[in-house]
C-alpha cells in the first residue's frame, strides 16, 4: 500500500474517530433505550473508538517494524523521551496494582483505560502525522473546529426548547423523570441547576452538562485562534458570544472560571493596543453578563446546596483516605470512573481527579503522571515563546500557524486541569479522546514544519 492512499484511509478514519465522539452519547442513549440494542455484541460495538485507537497502534508497530531499526528510532525521535516515561509509567502502575495492592488485572485495565488511554492517543496520532503527512495537513483540524462553530448555535436552539419543552427529548428516549445519569439508566431528559428544580442545563449531546462544558474549556482556544483571530470586529463579537452563551447555559461553575481564566490569558497575550480594544469590547460585556446572571440567579447556581455539599464533603474525605496510604494508593479502580466497574455499592467518586489518581496507586505514580502532563504543558509554553522571539523571516509561516495551536492547545489542557479540583475532566471520553487526538497531530505537524519537511 503506497503512502499516499494510507493517508487517505487514515483521514478518514480521523474524520470519522472526531464527529463519532460527538454524537456516541445521543447515539448509544437511542440504541439502548428504544431498540434495547444490549449485550456482548453492543458492548462492542460501543468500544469502535478503542478498536479504532487499537489498529490504528497495531498498524504503525506493523509499519516501524519493516524499516530497519536506525530508520524507525530517527523517526520516532522527537517525543521518544515522552513515550520512554509513558511506559515506565504504565510498568509502575501494573506492579503497584498486580503485586502490591493485589487489585486484579480486569480492573486495572479498566482503570489504565481512563488514566492513560488519552497519553496514547496523543503518541499514536502524533506518530502517523509524524511519519505519513506533509506540513500542509492541518484541514482536520479547521473542519474539526468549523464543526463545532456550526453546533453552538444547535445548542442554544436545543436549551431554549427545553426551557419551553421539558420533556422533548424523551421522544429521543431521555427520561424526564431521572435527575441524574448513571450507568443502566436513561439519562435525564432535562438537567436543572437544583437537582430536579431551578434553572434548565444545557448538555447538548454529551452526557452531562459538566461534560458540555468539559468540551468547550478544552477547544475554546483552538476555536479562538482559528475561528475568531484575525476576523472583523463583529466576526468576533457574534463568535464570541455564541460560545459564551453556550458556556453560560451549561451552568458548570467550573466550566465558568476555566473558561474565564482562559479569556484573560488570551486577551493579556494580545499586546497590540488594537488588539486590546476588540478584546474588551468583545468579552467584557460577556463576562458581565456571566456576572449578572450569577447574582440575580446566586440562590439558583451559588446556593446550590446539593452540589456545594456534595463536592465538599467527597474532596475532604478523599483527602483522609490519601493520607492513610499515601504511598501506594488504595488500588486500580478504588475511585473514579473504573470503580463503577466494582461490585454494586462499590463505586466512589472522590469529586477531585488529583486525589483520584493519587487515591488509585500513591505518590510514585501519581508524580510520573504528572510529569507526563506536565510535558503537554512545556511544549505549548516553549512553541509560544519560539513564536514570540524569533524574527519572522526566520520561521515558516506554517511553523508560526502550527507553534501558536499548540499554544492554545496546552491552554485548552490548563483549563481543564483547573477543573480536576472539583470534576473529572480528563476521564471523559467524548472530550478527551478527540482532544488528545488533534493536539498529537498538530504537534507532529509543528515539528515537521520546523524542519521544513514536505
């Protein structure tokens, strides 16, 4: 098979791996619920995303290994440290889980599936990128962000029915009655800002409204940088504020302050006085108006008692279960998503993803984890600082273009880590999975075009 033809199926695939994570939910609620599509088969048939990820490995460890070892080692170079730590880490978690807290294999797996899954896929679509495609390969990700440009205004048009049609979606198989998802129920057919009374949430297609919102922190800088920079003033307004009405009307209070503290990043970045200007006349009327919703509605999104107690009584008492074995964790699975997979009664949510990580297998690998994370971090602050202090003539355009997205892809990153101190937001697979995904391919484009390869 030629190259040309692998990057032609492997688009593909990206394309259908992007859009696919953004309507599985809305999808899987409709199987589930009306065709009462469950089982084996089902199950499998959920996991297309994970078999997706699988091949698309299995393929490129296919591809290395028919070119000689010194060919494969210089093109897998540039994040080879990265992937290096990323298997250490993956060895400590499996001794700690198998041998020390003896957790089983089963439900390690399930665990490593939530906490490492988005490493992966950030080495695997960085190595495709890297190896098959040209610098000018970065439509996926326009049309990624043009997608999501077009389904803001679908939903706002989906809350504003809700508000007047509280039980719409139970046409889709959504319950009206149900105030909370979980696994083996439908999910609510309205989201209320009081648990089943108050103001209505907007979760779109994903499965919550934290989840909505999860997914706009991430992308609001990329959807920034290529939908909105370098546009007319009322361009931007309009985009602006679509994306901000479409954070307000999830009502995650969380959401709101990533979302803020990204705002005032991007607009402190944005030295030129003109610049300036269309940033506080764009956004500073938004954030007032995120400022009067929340004091004329403080009794409905402050006050919410439900959730603040909740949150705090879950973070202090994880908090306690850390301290009492702060070495090496309590096990694979104890807390978070894969602890669902337990026996009934068993699940627990500790509502703060550092200690989640921490509470699963201690301080050793909660430190290289962090590491990891921390990396996706310095490549966007050290792609900015390039950007800023080199002279134009001496970096290609393509490389200007590529270093300022992983820029803000990292900034989509920190945003979300301000979320981890009350959610977890990096457990999501609608939002992880395809966020993961474009920050691999970009960098892999950004290194290429660096070295002016085409």
């Amino acid at each position: 098979m030629n190259e040309s033809k692998i990057i032609k199926i492997w688009t593909l695939i990206t394309k259908i791996f992007l859009v696919g994570l953004l309507i599985q939910f809305f999808v899987q609620t409709f199987v589930t619920y009306q065709l009462h599509g469950t089982g084996t088969l089902w199950n499998l048939v959920w996991m297309w995303k994970e078999i997706i990820i699988l091949a698309i490995a299995g393929f490129l460890i296919w591809f290395l290994s028919k070119r000689n070892i010194r060919e494969a080692r210089r093109k897998t170079t540039p994040i080879k440290q990265f992937v290096l730590r990323f298997g250490i880490t993956l060895l400590v978690m499996l001794f700690v889980s198998i041998v020390i807290t003896q957790s089983g294999v089963g439900i390690t797996v399930m665990s490593l599936r939530y906490s490492m899954m988005w490493f992966f896929i950030f080495i695997i679509f960085f190595a495709f990128a890297y190896l098959f495609f040209g610098t000018r390969e970065i439509n996926i990700v326009k049309r990624y962000t043009r997608i999501i440009k077009a389904l803001l205004v679908w939903s706002l048009v989906r809350w504003g029915i809700l508000w007047l049609i509280p039980n719409l979606l139970g046409h889709f198989w959504y319950n009206q009655f149900n105030y909370e998802w979980d696994i083996g129920i439908a999910p609510p057919a309205v989201y209320y800002t009081q648990y089943d009374s108050g103001f209505v949430r907007n979760q779109f297609l994903f499965e919550r409204p934290i989840s909505r919102g999860f997914f706009l922190v991430a992308f609001w800088p990329l959807f920034f940088l290529l939908c909105m920079k370098k546009k007319s003033r009322s361009d931007k307004a309009i985009r602006g504020w679509l994306y901000g009405l479409a954070m307000l009307s999830t009502f995650s209070r969380a959401a709101w302050i990533a979302w803020a503290i990204e705002i005032v990043i991007l607009v402190l970045l944005q030295m030129n006085r003109k610049h300036w200007k269309v940033a506080l006349y764009s956004f500073l009327p938004l954030l007032l108006l995120f400022a009067g919703v929340t004091y004329v509605g403080r009794d409905q999104i402050i006050n919410r008692s439900f959730s603040n107690n909740g949150h705090l009584s879950m973070i202090v008492s994880a908090a306690q279960k850390v301290i009492q074995k702060p070495f090496f964790g309590r096990g694979a699975g104890f807390a978070g998503p894969a602890s669902h997979y337990l026996p009934a009664g068993e699940a627990y949510n500790p509502e703060n993803q550092y200690l989640q990580i921490w509470l699963e297998y201690g301080v050793f690998w909660f430190a290289w984890r962090m590491y990891l994370y921390l990396w996706l971090h310095l490549i966007g602050r050290n792609a900015y600082k390039l950007e800023q202090h080199t002279e134009k003539h001496k970096l290609l355009k393509k490389a200007r273009l590529y270093g300022i997205l992983i820029f803000g892809l990292s900034l989509g990153l920190f945003g979300l880590t301000i979320e981890w101190f009350v959610l977890h937001s990096f457990v999501d697979r609608m939002i992880v999975y395809p966020f993961m995904a474009v920050f691999g391919l970009t960098y892999a484009l950004y290194l290429k075009s660096l070295t002016n390869k085409h």
